[in-house]
C-alpha cells in the first residue's frame, strides 16, 4: 500500500473501467488548479484519489469523491488514518459511488465513520438507460420534451462540437445572473475541457441558431457512463429550445463513446411525490433544473451519501457550525 504518482494512478484507473469520473487523474489536476492537492493512494485490490485542501491555520479536510475505487477499502484505513494525522486532517470525507440502496452492505466498509455527514455532491440525480433504440429512448420521455426536441430542430437550431470555452463562458455567465447560482471562474471551465478533452472523455456541444450560440454543455465520460456536469444558455431565441435539442444530442455524443448510462447530475434531495407534487411551483436551486431534467425520462436515484473520519472533533464542529451558518 503507497502514495503513487499520476502516472501510476492512470494506469490503476485504465484498470478499473467502472471508476467513477471524480475518481480520475484528470480531476485531481483540475482540482490541484483550484485549491486543493491531490493524493494517489494504491491499496490491496483498492485505490483512492484523495483531495486535501486548507480550511484555517494549518488544518486542512481531505476528501474521496465517488470513492474509493475496487474493493477491500477496509484495508485503506490505517495507512490513511497515519496520513490524515500527519497533514493536520480534521476530517475525512468520503461519498461512495453508490446508491442509498447499497448502504446496508456499506456500513461495514466505515468503521469508525460518522454516516449521514453533509454531502458535497447532489444526493440525488436522474439517470438515463442508454440501451435499446434511439425511439425507444423518445418513448420514455415525457410527451412536451419530445416534441420541444422536434420543435427545435425545426426551428433551424443546429449542434455542433466546438473548444470554444469562451463562448461557454458568456452563457454560463448569464446562466449565473439570471438563475442566481454560483459559477466556477473561466479558469475552471477551461482547465476541465483541456485536461479531458485530450482523452476523448468530454466534449463542448453548443447549440447555434446561425451564427448566435444560444446554449451549450459539457458532458464527461468514463467506462461505460457519461455525465451532464455543466451546462449554460442565454435568453435569446428560448421559444426556439434550444436547451432540448443540445441535451439530446448530448446523450447521442454518450452512446456514440459506448455508454450504457447517462447521469443528468443533480436534482432537489426530495422524495419522487414532493418532486412530482412541487415543481411547477419552485425555482430554487435545483428546483429549476428538474423541470428540464425530468422530462428525459430515466430513473430516479439517490446516493449513499457522505461518510467523515473525525480526526479532530472541536475543530469538526466549529468548522459544520461554519458550514450550517454560510448555508
């Protein structure tokens, strides 16, 4: 069991298809960009990225998103507890790619874990079967989204891959002021498409009515699932849904690189009759995006959650109390 390079970490991941995309050497640079230092940590059978970043004077948290990978992570857990004290850890986070369905067979994977800690991914998300047939995909959207798909195409917009990350950017940025939800820098975006684009494992689909872009997305693949992570759109030109028609084409992208699955990423944290009862009445957070994501059909799913090793407990709760009070 070992710390390893990027290089070697890449190599564990080729052999583990099934790894989660929060899991790949790609993120961890990204993230290295961005205020965190990233970890490669090889075990038996088992193996981890884990992001440590500073929160106040020389304390830090470190963090496995969609982690570990393999099996056998028990046998992790001494060697991280010996790191995690040597940096100044406060607290290990780990949010398992799993589904709250598997959380009885997890348990036994955290000894000595605090389960139900404060996510910091979605915990919920809609996911999309990309087997069968393109029509029979349509047959399980809902009627409107069908329809707005075919309504845009004839409304002249076009799709087309591009690396104009800059054009994202203007339409994220006005996705940020007209929703009132954070944005990444630039920077982020950027960095993310040069980093996975090398490897084929996303793309920059925009959607353009003539020479205008109207909407665009980036959408990520590893194995055999792809995930919608960010996407943007302008208000010009809305009555042509350009919106529909750029996420179809993005689920086409997905099963053109041989994915099974397609993860629409985030929706509100509710049960299926709160959302079904409440969402043409709220906006808030992911409230607006489930509007849209709902009507691709798929299935609703909920993770496992978020699982902390408290190295610190005074330093824990003064730093949950920050968290709770800026939330």
């Amino acid at each position: 069991m070992s710390f390893v390079s990027e290089l070697e970490w890449r190599r564990f991941i080729q052999q583990h298809p099934q790894a989660h995309i929060l899991q790949s050497a790609q993120w961890g640079s990204l993230k290295a960009d961005f205020g965190w230092k990233p970890y490669y940590f090889i075990g038996d059978q088992c193996g981890a990225l884990v992001l440590v970043k500073n929160i106040f004077l020389g304390f830090n948290l470190a963090y496995i998103p969609k982690g570990p990978v393999g099996t056998n992570w028990e046998s992790m857990w001494p060697e991280l507890d010996d790191f995690c004290k040597k940096e100044h850890i406060v607290f290990l986070k780990v949010e398992p790619d799993q589904w709250e369905s598997e959380n009885d067979t997890l348990q036994k994977h955290f000894p000595g874990f605090n389960a139900g800690a404060r996510p910091v991914q979605p915990r919920q998300t809609i996911v999309l079967s990309l087997l069968g047939t393109e029509e029979e995909w349509l047959e399980r959207m809902k009627q409107k989204t069908r329809y707005n798909i075919r309504l845009a195409e004839k409304k002249e917009i076009q799709i087309i891959e591009s690396d104009r990350v800059d054009v994202f950017n203007e339409l994220m940025r006005a996705t940020g002021e007209r929703d009132a939800f954070g944005i990444h820098e630039d920077a982020y975006y950027q960095r993310a498409y040069d980093l996975f684009k090398p490897d084929e494992l996303c793309t920059l689909l925009l959607a353009m009515y003539g020479a205008n872009a109207l909407a665009g997305l980036m959408v990520f693949k590893q194995g055999k699932r792809a995930w919608y992570l960010y996407g943007a759109s302008n208000d010009q030109e809305r009555n042509r849904m350009p919106t529909y028609l750029l996420q179809w084409a993005a689920i086409q992208w997905a099963k053109g690189q041989g994915c099974e699955e397609y993860d629409l990423w985030g929706i509100p944290d509710a049960t299926e009759e709160i959302l079904e009862k409440d969402f043409t009445s709220r906006s808030e957070g992911l409230w607006g995006v489930y509007r849209f994501k709902r009507g691709y059909g798929g299935e609703i799913k909920r993770t496992a959650g978020a699982w902390d090793r408290i190295y610190n407990k005074p330093i824990y709760l003064a730093y949950l109390a920050y968290m709770h009070k800026g939330s």
